[in-house]
C-alpha cells in the first residue's frame, strides 16, 4: 500500500527476523573492501570493521566474562571505534548502553548502578569517570576497555584533525578494576563463542530522562532497533552507493540510526565527524560526494552561514533531514534556495528507537513531524479521557509500532503508567502535544512532560535540579526554560540561597560550579535567585507557575494592543 500523499513508500514493512549484527555480517561480505568509516584520512573497510568487531567480542566474552543479556556500557563520542565497539557488544550477544560522553563522573555512576554493567568501553579523555570507588558492594565496573580518539588516526596522514583527537591520555587505576588498551584486547585475537541473540532479545538500553529526574534505560530488542534501521534506510532512499554524513551524537538514537545503523545495513559509506563544525562538514561534502545528512536545526543554521557554502560543491547532497526542534521557516526557504532541498523534519523518541514520523520527499510540511511511518499508527487523545480527538484539535499524541520499546528498564510502574490498550493495540504515551490535520500529518504544539528542548537536546529539570541540589550553598532550586534566539530554549535556574551564602555566592558562582558537574547542554545559562519559591499547599514547587512568568514577557511583546487592526 502507497501513502496516498505521494505514490511513495509503503505503509508497512516485512519484519526482518535477524539480529542487528547479521546486517554487518552480510555488507562485510556484499562490500568487503569497500570503505564503511571514513574518519580524518583514515578509512576502514567494511572487512576490517567486521573483523574488529569480532576479536572485540571475543575479548569481551573471554577476558571480561560477558554473557548473554549483560548490559556493557559505551561511554564515547563519535569515533570508528565507538561503531566496531557496538557491533562487538551485539556480536557478543549483550546489551549496548549508549552514554551521553558529555556526562560527568556523578552522572555516569547512576548508569553503572541502574543498568547492573560490569563492562564498560570507553574512550581515555573521560575514563577517569569508570572509576567508581564508592559504590555499595556488588555494584560497579569489574572491566573497563579503554581507547585513544588517535587510535583510529592514520600515522603521516594529510588530513589534520582537530588537536583534541591526537591527544593521549593516561588510562585510569581503581581498585578492583581490570583496565585493558583498545589495541590489545584486538591484538589478543580472541574468537567469540557462537552468535545466538534473535531477534526478540534485548539489544539497546537507551537512557531518557523524565520527571522524576533520574534517567530511565528503554527496552529495545533487536527487532525493534532494526524495524527503524530499514525503514529510515527505505524512507531516505540510503543505499550502498549513498555516502552519509555521521555528525549527530551516535549515543543518541537518531545518530545511532541514522549515523550507524541504517549506512551499515545498506552497505553505505559514513563519513564521521565527532563534533559539529560547520566548515569541515561543508569540505566533507564537497569531498566525499555526500548524499545523505540527518542534523538538527541548529546544524543548519550554522552551516548555511558559513562562506564555504557559497564556494563549494555541494551539489551532491540529495537529503538532508532531522528533528529535536522545529526548523524556522526563513532557515528552510534558504535551505532550498542554496541547494534545492527541503528540510525533512521526523519525530520519534528514545522509546521508539528515532522516528514514528517522517515527512514524506514527495510532499514535506515546514515545521511538521509528518506522517506516521511503516507499521506505525498514531492518534490523538485526551490526555485525561483518552477519547480519540478530531482532526485539527490539541491533544496528546500516542503511538504504536515495531520500533516502541518494550518497557522500562527495572521500573515496572513507570512502564504500566507509559503503556495504554486500544482496539487491541498498546499505545506508548510520548506526553507531547499535538495535533492531526484533515490529511493525515502531525502538528507538535506543547509538551505535556516537563522538558526543555535546547538545540535539540533534551534536559529534564528535575535531574538538573537535583545535581544543583548538591551545591553547598543552594537550599532550593527550580529549572525552567528561557527563551533562546539561537537555541530554541536554554536552561534558566531560579535559585533560593542558604543564608550564609546570601550576597555572597554569584549567578556566576553557579554557572561555574554547574559546568564542572554537569553536561555541558544542561547546565544553567542562567541564573536568577528568589527568596522563596513558590508552593502547593502540599509543598510540591509551582515549576509551572515560574514557567509562565518566563514566557509572559515575550508573550506580552507578541500579542498585538488592544483595537489593533
């Protein structure tokens, strides 16, 4: 069946009963001496990969005692290995727990305790992170596999790479904790016991936040993962002969799909640029012939105001998508008058692996999810009643597919709370706000979570709130979002003091302190500080009543005076 909108894909898709590693093992095959990871000079070929990935899975089952269904943590940013390190753990027949490597030492403990991982595999810059002294007994890393960002660097190479990747860091000592160099454990050559995760095992435990603010790890099996790899890979038309740039966080799903999962299924070529600069995006391009980009917004905005847009050819781009944030009307119009291409906007969720929406090529809405994908359907309802709402009114959007997650990690509530059964299908609760026009696409208008959305990132202000918390000299906190020209939205933090710390301890002071404790993209860009909050007659904070007085002033400054024309 054709989508009615565009003669284009159909609405569903044929389930794939293999697991994710099959999709390396069959293009190691189909396109053995073709490049699978170009990365600063330096391209490995799918052969190569597939033999890396190998030895690292036998390591990880014959020197650190990995199992089948162990989680083991991924704590790295974009990088080859952080691909073949993946592939092994899959291989391995264990669970892949992507970590935000933004994240500080506090923050990665609640992943080494929450998921139970004895292994982790991370880059040196922040191993220091894995090493977890104090943890309850029973609790904690055993293993840690450890690489160099140069490790995947060519030696005399004549592409220069940013200063930080040729850096070498001295690799981390705990009690207790066996710390093994990338380039031994694959030197040791060490053969992988047989494969035998199906489908319905559980493959990927990506973390999301919610309001309680401790992250939650969301179920995905194999076949939930790979519903979405083929179906990003049909829908953007990837294919062995596509070249894909891979630039979005791959311990996100959308990069993991869309940066590693779905190239390698088609056999495509990926291009890795760990962090986002816009200059060597356009050059890589240029040189590379890349024909596929998934970024967000703020991707775009940056890269179209860079000279090199006018003088390079970039004419081999053929899409050019994303989500996190919606894309500003005037970004997409220019968009489409430098190279003839409009702005894909999808939605999807950790929970759903990426996308549950898309925009069709044939027929795209600006600053719209889109439609709901291959074997997926969608509604809106009351978030109160769950009664099914008509076309063009607000109400929560819920979903159903493949690529919906089987529940939430060791939090068997919080899943029933997620989950409800209609006509006989089990719709995930995304807690979004939306609306469905008379032809079927899918409008985001609020959130019925409390979440701040900056630059696509997602930050979730209790988990913000409670690392404030632990500043000596902050007796309460409340996180908000505050509009941001740039970003969409930043993080504002409205703060009451303890009291030998009033006139004493500056906005600043917290800013700084933030910056040291927490990821980067949730840390406070603002700081304002309040003698009381304001409460409940129960005592529970009015977050929301502190958010409506962020927005009056820009509100106030949009509505017209009264009797205007």
């Amino acid at each position: 069946m054709q989508h009615a909108h565009t003669g284009g894909p159909p609405n569903t898709l044929a389930p794939r009963d293999t697991s994710l590693w099959f999709n390396l093992e069959v293009s190691a095959q189909r396109f053995a001496q073709k490049t699978a990871i170009a990365f600063f000079g330096h391209a490995l070929t799918f052969q190569a990969l597939h033999a890396q990935a190998t030895a690292l899975a036998g390591w990880l089952q014959q020197a650190a005692g990995v199992k089948k269904g162990d989680r083991v943590l991924l704590y790295m940013q974009n990088c080859p290995q952080f691909i073949a390190a993946c592939y092994a753990i899959l291989r391995a027949d264990a669970v892949v727990v992507p970590v935000n490597p933004m994240n500080k030492a506090e923050e990665f403990r609640h992943y080494v305790v929450d998921s139970g991982a004895r292994v982790a595999i991370c880059s040196a810059d922040i191993a220091g992170a894995c090493v977890c002294p104090d943890l309850p007994s029973g609790d904690g890393l055993t293993h840690v596999l450890v690489t160099q960002y140069n490790d995947a660097l060519p030696t005399g190479g004549t592409d220069a790479p940013p200063a930080w990747l040729t850096v070498t860091h001295p690799l981390p000592q705990g009690a207790g904790l066996t710390v093994t160099h990338w380039a031994d454990a694959l030197a040791a050559r060490y053969e992988p016991a047989p494969h035998t995760a199906g489908p319905d095992d559980m493959a990927v435990l990506p973390y999301t936040s919610g309001t309680t603010g401790f992250p939650k790890g969301c179920i995905h099996t194999h076949r939930s993962v790979m519903h979405n790899t083929v179906g990003s890979s049909i829908w953007s038309d990837c294919r062995a002969e596509s070249v894909v740039l891979s630039v979005l966080p791959l311990f996100h799903v959308s990069g993991m799909q869309h940066g590693m999962h779905a190239p390698i299924y088609s056999g495509a070529t990926i291009v890795m640029l760990p962090r986002w600069d816009r200059q060597r995006a356009a050059q890589l391009i240029a040189r590379f012939g890349i024909t596929h980009w998934m970024g967000n917004p703020t991707m775009v905005i940056d890269f179209l105001a860079s000279p090199d847009v006018d003088t390079l050819d970039l004419s081999s781009l053929r899409h050019i998508g994303g989500g996190g944030a919606a894309m500003p009307e005037a970004v997409a119009q220019r968009l489409k008058a430098r190279l003839g291409l409009n702005y894909l906007e999808g939605y999807g969720l950790s929970e759903t692996m990426a996308a549950t929406h898309n925009n069709p090529a044939g027929a795209p809405r600006q600053q719209c999810l889109g439609l709901p994908t291959f074997n997926t359907a969608a509604r809106i309802v009351d978030p109160e009643t769950l009664a099914a709402l008509p076309a063009n009114t607000v109400g929560e959007i819920i979903v159903a597919g493949p690529q919906v997650f089987q529940g939430y990690w060791r939090q068997p509530e919080a899943t029933r709370a997620a989950f409800v059964e209609l006509d006989g299908l089990r719709f995930f609760r995304t807690g979004d706000l939306g609306r469905m026009d008379e032809t079927g696409y899918y409008f985001m208008t609020d959130r019925l979570k409390r979440m701040i959305n900056a630059s696509g990132f997602k930050v979730w202000p209790a988990e913000v709130e409670n690392l404030l918390y632990q500043h000596p000299d902050v007796h309460e906190a409340c996180v908000i979002g505050t509009r941001d020209p740039y970003r969409g939205e930043s993080v504002k933090a409205v703060v009451v003091l303890k009291a030998d710390a009033q006139g004493k301890t500056s906005a600043e002071d917290i800013i700084q302190w933030a910056r040291q404790n927490m990821a980067a993209y949730k840390c406070p860009r603002v700081v304002a500080f309040a003698d009381a909050l304001p409460k409940s007659s129960a005592g529970k904070v009015l977050w929301r009543e502190l958010q409506d007085r962020e927005n009056a002033p820009a509100a106030a400054i949009a509505m017209p005076p009264p009797n205007a024309p």
